[in-house]
C-alpha cells in the first residue's frame, strides 16, 4: 500500500489552507480512489503550464482535515512568499488492491505528472468559485500565474 506524500507550497488564505504542486499521475489515482466524497471534492478538466507543456491541473477540496496532514518543511520561503510542505495523506481503508492502481513494467510512474491545487476547510459554498477563479478564468495558467491568483485572492478574501 502507498500513502502518497507530496511537496507543496503554501501562502496565508483567510479561514482555509491553500495548497499547490505537483505529483505523480499514478499518485492522483490513488487518492482519488482512496478518499470518499465525504472526505474530498475532486474538480478535474483544467490545466496549467509546468515546464514547456501543458499538464492537468486538479483541485481537492478537502472536507476532512483528518485525511492530509501538513508537515512544515525546513526550507526557505519562495521569493513570491510562499512556504514548503509536505501533504501526507492518511486513509481510513488502508488496503489498496494490488490492481486498483497499475502502472506498467518498463515505464517511469512520475513520468506523466499532474499540477495539484488543494484546499482544506474552505467552506462547501466557496468551493466552486474558488475552482473558477484559479484555474478556469484563463486557459492554460502557469504556474507563476497561479501563484498570483492564489495571492490576489487571499488579499482579496482578507479585505
């Protein structure tokens, strides 16, 4: 069984943790398929710039804090102020058929990754508008742009 760990940043959002990164396509899977709607909304279809090509773009709107914990890593702040952690997920079933998940011989697993924006506590109601506001408003952001949504938004939400 894996329990996929990931790196992410973070910045100060008024009354939710905000979460970004990057993971592993085979990893997105597992989560997916290991966290109920109870625990987590799942918004797929949008895409970010990472690197010199498109990739997916997900948002997990975590309605239950006790599934990902936040670990605090000991690294300096981006320059546009975000923050590093790690987002170790914990799942109440902790089996996993061996062929719910398969990634094939001969192939890299972090070869198809995928941008990740996460939310924990941001109310039910604000969870649509917030999918829209950072990934849908233009086609295709990268991520320096998410970045700068993410931040407007939180100053936007603190005003």
């Amino acid at each position: 069984m894996i329990n996929p760990v990931w790196s992410a940043t973070t910045c100060d959002f008024p009354g939710a943790g905000v979460y970004l990164g990057l993971a592993p396509r085979h990893e997105h899977l597992i989560v997916a398929r290991m966290l109920t709607p109870r625990q987590v909304r799942l918004f797929t279809g949008a895409r970010a710039g990472v690197g010199r090509s498109p990739a997916p773009l997900e948002y997990y709107a975590v309605r239950d804090p006790s599934v990902v914990r936040v670990i605090p890593v000991s690294q300096p702040p981006l320059p546009n102020g975000f923050r590093h952690v790690r987002l170790a997920f914990q799942f109440e079933k902790p089996q996993l058929l061996a062929d719910a998940v398969s990634v094939p011989r001969g192939t890299h697993p972090g070869e198809q990754t995928f941008a990740f924006l996460m939310s924990i506590g941001l109310p039910l109601a604000e969870e649509d508008g917030f999918y829209g506001r950072v990934a849908l408003d233009s086609p295709e952001p990268d991520f320096a742009e998410l970045y700068a949504r993410l931040s407007r938004l939180a100053e936007d939400d603190k005003a």
